[in-house]
C-alpha cells in the first residue's frame, strides 16, 4: 500500500493548483495526484481545438510543473474512498492511504432526455483527449453540424466551425443565445456577430428527436423542422462530478455537489472538494447555484491547499459571484454578478447606470473598438452587477467589476475611483466607461 500525507483525485485545473499550491506551502508534505486519463485537456480551450489550434494536443495540461515542484502523479481511477480509515482503492486494486484528501473530479455533460442522443456522430463536451480526437476527426470530415445548446460552449463553438466553412446551426431552448448570463440586448449583439459569420440560430427550439439508423442524419425540432446534420454536438450544460464522493458518504447539495465550509472542508475531517465536484452558493442569496468556472475552481483550489492544515488565509471562498467573459472573433463579451432581469427576478429594487464609449483615446487609432457598460446597483447604491461589450478589453473590465461587487463597492465609490489610461490601451480618462457608468447610476439614484 502507498501513503502519501495529501491525496488529490482529480486532474483538472481544480486538481492541478491544488496539488502545485499544497506542495509550494507545504515542501515535506509528500503530496500525489490521481487522474484517470494520461494527458488532461484545458477545459476553457477545447472549443479553440477545432478551428483555431487544429490539434487536441495543444491544449493540455501540462505535466511538468507538477513533476518539477515534486508532486507525483497516478494514472489511475478512483473506484472507493474508506473514509474513515483514510483509504482509497484504484480500479487496478491498488491502495492508497492519506492524510488528507481532496476531491477535485470536475463535472460531467448534461445529457438531455432526447431519442437518438446515443446515435454514432452525436457527442458532448468531453475533457477526455482521445474523445476528443475522435471528435475533431468527425468536424474534420462532416459538413452540416448542428450545436444543440446556445450557451458558452454552444456560441464558441458555432465561432470556431465557421472558420472552416461548415454549415453551423445552434438550436437554443430560450429566446436567445446566452441568455442565462446576459441581458437581451447584449445576447442580440452576439446573436448578430455570429449571423454576419454565416452561423444559423434557431431560438426557443426544442430538438425532439435526433434522426438516423446508426448514423445521425438529421435534427428533428418540436415545431417540425428537420436539420440535416452529419454531425450533432450537445452542449446544453453539466452537473458535478460527485458519485464518488455520494457513494463514499460524504454530504451532497441541492445541485449534485458536494457540500463545503467556505474552506472547502466537507462533512467528514481531513477531506476536502473543489471545483465542479463542489456545491456553488450565491453571493447575493446565499442559495445553491449551477455555476461552474475554472475561475471559481482554482480559486477554491488555493483556498484549500492552504486550509490542510488549518487556515492560512482570512477568508475562504463565502459565496460565488459569477465572473464570465467570451469572444466571438473580435467581439468580446462579459458579465459579473447579477444582470438586471435578474436583479428584478429575486425582487431586488435596483438603479441601472450604462455608458458607450470606445476602448482607444483618439477612437481614430488602429484597433479601437466601441465599448458598452452597464452596471445595476441596489437602490442604496452598492452595485450588484454588470455587463460588457466591446473588444479585448472587456475581460479584465469585467474582472474590475467581479472585485468591485466582492468587495460591496458603491457607485459612489466607483465614480471617484482612481484609474491608469493609455492611448492604446484603455478608453480616454475623460470618459472612463466603468466611471461614467456609475455616474449615470448616481444620477438617477
């Protein structure tokens, strides 16, 4: 039997930080991690494997930083956890016993209710390489292919098979493509993009029936329509990962995951979960919420490695906020917090604060792009929320408004807020977006 004072079991980016940051805190704890796969893919890039990257294998994990800092790693697969012994057996029946354990075993594709999902040319979201492979092979050689789902993965998707002439079509349940993070009126702008990139867009679809003996031939939707399809990719959301740790005893959340301190610490001492595995709370309700970030999750990955062996940090992870972005070729998109219909939806009494502007100072310089905030706040002014369009920017404005909500900031606060600003890189101070958009909110407030 092999010991080791700290287990992960998992290899994801959750996994991966958990491991590196436990053995850089921890240098003589001996530290190991489990996956069951021999390379891991990068969640976040694999729908850049298809038109951009061209190749499954330049989007992996990589290995070295783990063997470098000491960590080793077990290719193998987790079948129980003894709990209460500190033990847990392998698929190839090898025992492992530890000190601490962290559970890190990510999430699994949604798979909806719909006849012919198992046909031959219908796949998910796997983070499996050689899934993957045979994926990329099968977008390699189809012409139609048909994305069921317009979240995320649905848009970034439908982005990245265009580059290569398919004939893309996203079938989306709800009125539009990205709805369940973003306001109407910035889902119409992606809407737009991807048209003007020859994508099809069917909203408030359902897909009833996938056609086809063993192969998919076509899509079949609730209102009759039929898609011809030589290709079907279902990305219509995911679950925690978290039969291990259910069949193991551990307590599980309204949502599938298991349930943590804001430590990450579990219902039974000395173990661990981060990541998709773990239950999520809001940071404005307190409820369970369906959110799944590697943001998040190598966040709660820090926060546990240095909570081993008691906590080094003075606050843990309490609540989720939800911090997105995206892009659709030069079109950057994202959003923290609460959006305004949702504000409105948990009965919240809000103020809205928006702002146009353009993300160079003169617009005239090569590469400026229109820029658009929008920021809600409570009606006492603490914002709430906020969305962004715009150009590459817009990933680390949106971050600027995630810390802005973490830390309760007021739009008074944020109106007088002091900034840096360059020609090239931001918009002009005199019409700072994030400033005006709090001072738009103050003026109706």
């Amino acid at each position: 039997m092999s010991t080791y004072d700290i287990v992960i079991v998992g290899g994801g980016p959750a996994g991966f930080v958990t491991a590196l940051t436990a053995k850089r805190m921890y240098p003589d704890k001996k530290v190991c991690l489990i996956r069951k796969v021999r390379k891991a893919a990068i969640p976040c890039g694999i729908p850049y494997i298809f038109g951009t990257l061209r190749a499954v294998e330049k989007n992996i994990i990589p290995d070295a930083l783990l063997l470098n800092a000491g960590v080793e790693i077990v290719i193998d697969e987790v079948a129980s956890l003894m709990l209460k012994d500190k033990k847990l057996k392998t698929r190839r029946g090898v025992e492992i016993s530890f000190d601490k354990l962290v559970l890190a075993t990510g999430s699994k594709p949604a798979v909806p209710k719909i006849e012919g999902v198992d046909l031959d040319g219908v796949f998910f979201m796997r983070k499996d390489v050689n899934y993957l492979n045979r994926l990329l092979s099968s977008v390699n050689k189809a012409r139609n292919i048909v994305i069921v789902g317009g979240g995320f993965i649905g848009v970034e998707l439908a982005d990245e098979l265009s580059k290569l002439n398919k004939n893309v079509t996203i079938v989306e349940l709800l009125p539009h493509c990205l709805m369940l993070t973003f306001d109407e009126e910035f889902c119409t702008i992606a809407e737009k993009k991807l048209r003007s990139l020859g994508v099809n867009i069917i909203t408030n679809a359902r897909v009833t029936r996938i056609k086809g003996e063993e192969v998919v031939k076509s899509v079949e939707l609730s209102d009759g329509r039929e898609l011809p399809a030589d290709l079907v990719i279902v990305a219509v959301g995911a679950r925690p990962n978290s039969d291990l740790a259910r069949e193991s005893g551990l307590k599980i959340g309204a949502y599938g995951g298991v349930v943590v301190d804001d430590f990450m610490r579990t219902s039974e001492p000395d173990v661990f979960a981060v990541g998709d595995c773990a239950e999520k709370y809001s940071f404005f309700t307190g409820r369970p919420v369906p959110i799944m970030l590697a943001s998040i999750a190598t966040a709660e990955a820090r926060v546990a490695a240095a909570s081993l062996y008691g906590p080094r940090l003075t606050r843990g992870i309490t609540k989720v906020v939800g911090i997105f972005s995206t892009a659709i070729r030069d079109l950057a998109l994202g959003a923290a917090g609460l959006t305004e219909k949702m504000a409105r939806r948990e009965g919240f009494d809000i103020i809205v604060g928006k702002f146009q502007t353009v993300d160079r100072h003169p617009g005239a310089l090569p590469g400026a792009s229109k820029l658009t905030v929008k920021l809600v706040f409570s009606r006492d002014g603490i914002i709430m929320g906020g969305e962004v369009a715009g150009g590459v920017s817009v990933g680390e404005i949106t971050n600027i408004i995630g810390l802005a909500i973490q830390n309760r900031m007021t739009a008074s606060e944020l109106a007088t807020m002091q900034f840096g600003t360059h020609p090239l890189l931001t918009a002009a101070p005199t019409v700072y977006p994030i400033v005006m958009s709090a001072f738009d909110a103050l003026h109706k407030m």
